[in-house]
C-alpha cells in the first residue's frame, strides 16, 4: 500500500474532465476521465489515500468539503500557501482557526516562505506573518506542519528553530535541494517527501539525488503535489501532450523505485517504510 502525503485534489485542474499522467510496469501512459476515475483507478492500483493541502482559505474549505466525500480515504491539511498569503485579509486569520478545528483536520499545512519570483518587500514580510501566525496554530492545536519553502531555507530554518511548533515535527514538502540543507531538516526532527522531482534529468535532480542517501528511510515521505510536478517523461509521451496533463498519485511506484535505486535498497522496503512514516507522522487512522 503507498499513500500520498501531499497532494491538491481540490484543485480546478479536476473539476472538469482532463488528461492525467499513470505508471505502471510498461512505464508512462496517459489518459483521460474525471476525478471519480481516477480515485478508483487509485483505489485499484492499492494507493487508497492522501493527504490534502490547503493552500488559501478558500481552498481549505474546499479540502475539508472533499474529504467530507470520501470519509477515511482522503485527510485534510488546513494552511495558507506563503505565495497565496499576499492575497488574503489579516483580519480573516481566525477563519482559518475555525478550519483547523474542524474534526479530522491532521495537520496546519502547506506553510512556510518562497522567494522564488523576485517580489516586493512588503509580500515576503506578509509570508513572514503568516507563517508564525500558522506556525503558532499549530503549536495550539497540537499539529504537526507541512512545510512549503523554496530558495528561502536560511530564512525557514531560523524562524523553525525559534519556534516551539519543531517539537510537534512535519514535512519540508516537496523537497529539491542539497544534502547539507535537508541535514537541518533532520536536526529539527522534520520528515523529508519526496516527489516528481526525484524522477527529473540528473542535470536538474543531481542535489537532490545525492541528498537521498542521506535521509533516513524512517523519515522519508512520498508525494506528488498533484496536479503539479510531472516527473520527466518527455522521451516516451509527447511534449504537446504533456502540456495539459495533470500528475496524479499513479506515479508515485516509480517515485519509490528511485528512492529504492539511490538508496541500495529494496523497492519493497521503501514502500512499506514511507506508508509507515506518514501514518505515525500524522497519527492517519489507517490499520496496516
């Protein structure tokens, strides 16, 4: 069994018909359905749930009303985005208190800062606020986090060191950089997902693949932040194809097949270490 530890179903890209990328022992293939589809197609394949992030208040009311329609398959993380952060009222903060205590709510996520795209001065101190408003949050509610953070780790890592809310652990989500800085992850007691970004050309995963090695298979997680990420496939599946084409939790095999690659070890012990990681992780309701 593999579960998903981040992904958006909630997202527009489902809502409508849509060409979705799938794995199997022939490799890449795509296909075309609905969300109904491909959450049986998830459910035969034997990766029966994930957990779903919010990324702005109203997406987090939006997760909480999917995984309303499908009860113990898929959990909700209520959070604001660092990017989306920008956008929302502060004084509509407390709406997202009242998500967080919805019943089932397993984590405050995603959160955190991204200095990505070059923006003004006055959005990355929003990023800052909301971040320790969430992170405080989190501390109340007795959560753990998933963490967004991109090209602003120094500033990440020193705000989570302060912060008591290290002590209830998380996730740097969709991690993509070097040994060195997943290393004070692991010092603060975060877990590490792994996503499409392991299955990318060397020359664009080359940090990555050497910073594997060096996590602990206790705490390693698999993702695909569907519908974002594709792994690349451009050699087999046209590039014209590949434009529209949303990533879903079908390819997560080949995510712990590399996993299993980079680290010596079996594809069997990847799968059955990551399923058990982020169910204690996130104290998931699943019986193994």
């Amino acid at each position: 069994m593999i579960i998903d530890s981040h992904a958006h179903y909630n997202n527009n890209a489902y809502k409508k018909p849509f060409r979705y990328l799938s794995y199997d022992k022939d490799g890449y293939a795509l296909k075309e359905g609905e969300r109904e589809q491909l959450f049986q197609e998830l459910l035969e394949t034997n990766i029966p749930y994930s957990i779903e992030s919010g990324v702005s208040l109203q997406s987090c009311e939006e997760v909480l009303q999917l995984c309303a329609e499908y009860p113990g398959r898929i959990f909700p993380a209520i959070g604001i985005h660092p990017t989306r952060s920008i956008f929302e009222k502060w004084s509509d903060r407390h709406k997202l208190d009242a998500y967080a205590n919805t019943p089932g709510v397993i984590a405050i996520g995603e959160i955190g800062l991204d200095y990505h795209y070059k923006r003004e001065e006055q959005h990355r101190l929003m990023q800052h606020i909301w971040f320790i408003y969430q992170l405080n949050l989190a501390w109340k509610m007795k959560l753990p986090v998933i963490l967004h953070v991109r090209d602003a780790h120094e500033n990440a890592l020193r705000i989570l060191r302060m912060h008591p809310a290290r002590k209830l652990g998380g996730v740097i989500h969709c991690f993509y950089g070097s040994k060195e800085i997943v290393e004070q992850y692991l010092k603060l007691g975060y877990h590490v997902g792994i996503g499409g970004s392991v299955l990318h050309l060397e020359e664009r995963a080359k940090d990555l693949w050497e910073a594997v090695p060096h996590i602990p298979l206790d705490r390693i997680l698999v993702e695909t932040d569907a519908p974002f990420i594709l792994p690349y496939c451009k050699d087999v599946l046209l590039p014209k194809l590949l434009r529209r084409t949303r990533n879903t939790s079908l390819i997560l095999p080949a995510v712990i097949n590399k996993i299993a690659e980079l680290k010596g070890i079996s594809v069997e012990e990847v799968e059955q270490a990551t399923t058990e990681n982020v169910i204690r992780l996130f104290k998931l309701p699943i019986d193994l």
